[in-house]
C-alpha cells in the first residue's frame, strides 16, 4: 500500500497541525514509511 502524505489541513481538534499524529491516525500503515529517516524514527520513540 503507497504512503500517502497527510493533507494539509487538520483533521483533528488541535489548534496547530501535528503530521506525526496525522500519519498515525490517518495511515497506520505509512507510519514505516513516515519515520524511516532516522532522526524521525528517534523523535517517534521519544514521543511514544
């Protein structure tokens, strides 16, 4: 399944636009893909 990138706009009740929340809950299955840099990958495991 291709990664989608999320929309622009938010989808969700906060204020400012998270991508990374976005990803998750909008595309579980590109949240790999998502986070493949690495610097990326260390800022998810620091939020989770």
């Amino acid at each position: 399944m291709p990664h989608i990138p999320p929309p622009p706009c938010p989808l969700n009740s906060h204020a400012e636009w998270d991508p990374l929340e976005e990803v998750i809950i909008g595309n579980p299955e590109g949240v790999f893909a998502a986070f493949w840099d690495p610097l990326d990958r260390m800022v998810y495991f620091h939020r989770g």
